[in-house]
C-alpha cells in the first residue's frame, strides 16, 4: 500500500491530542469551559481521521492528501482557539477559530472534487 506517510503522522498526533483534550474536558475542565474543549476535541478527532483516511486513498493524484492536510491543520487550529479561548480567557482567539473551521470545511470540498473527477473503479 502506497501511502502519505507524513500525512498519516500528522493525523495520528492530531487524534492522540483530540483525545488528551476530550478527556481533559471530562475529568478535569471547569463547567465554563468543558463545552469549548469538547467541541474542540470532537472537530479535531473527527479530523484527524479523515486526514488518515486520505492518507491512503490510492486514486485523485494529490488532491486527497491537500484534503486531509487541510482537514487535519483546520482541525488543530480549530481545537486550539477553543483550547486557548477558554484555558487562558483570551477572546481574541474566537476570531482565529474561523480560519480552522474554513480549513475543514476546504479539506471535504477538495475531497468531494478529488472524488468527482477520479475514475471509477469496476469491483
């Protein structure tokens, strides 16, 4: 199997730090922040795997790694700025949470057009 094999890196630290963090939130995160941690780990988890998975999609040329890069980086800067916003009251990370969540939304649509113009495959 052909594979990103930095990407897959990558998406592993983003899911083990989306874990730390859910599991912060849960047992060890005050009421006022738990939902921003939460929300975070869960935008970041959910991620990392899709940045996995287009680390080994065999077919599209580049565009699923651009995808799952762009997944992935969204993700991490996406559960920071909540991370951040909430451990350290800094309100001004609430305007860079945006940028993560463009980031996500440009990794599925890269996918979505690295899917569309593949060839399909006869099973």
């Amino acid at each position: 199997m052909i594979w990103n094999r930095n990407l897959a890196v990558f998406a592993a630290f983003n899911g083990a730090m989306a874990v730390a963090v859910g599991a912060f939130a849960a047992h060890g995160a005050g009421p006022q922040i738990k939902t921003l941690l939460t929300t975070g780990a869960s935008y970041q988890l959910a991620h990392a795997l899709l940045a996995l998975i287009c680390s080994i999609i065999p077919v599209g040329g580049k565009l699923p790694a651009v995808a799952g890069w762009l997944a992935s980086v969204g993700g991490l800067i996406f559960c920071l700025a909540l991370a951040f916003l909430g451990l350290l009251s800094l309100p001004a990370l609430g305007a860079v949470a945006p940028i993560g969540g463009v980031l996500m939304i440009a990794g599925w649509l890269v996918l979505a057009f690295a899917a569309f113009r593949s060839q399909p495959v006869n099973a």
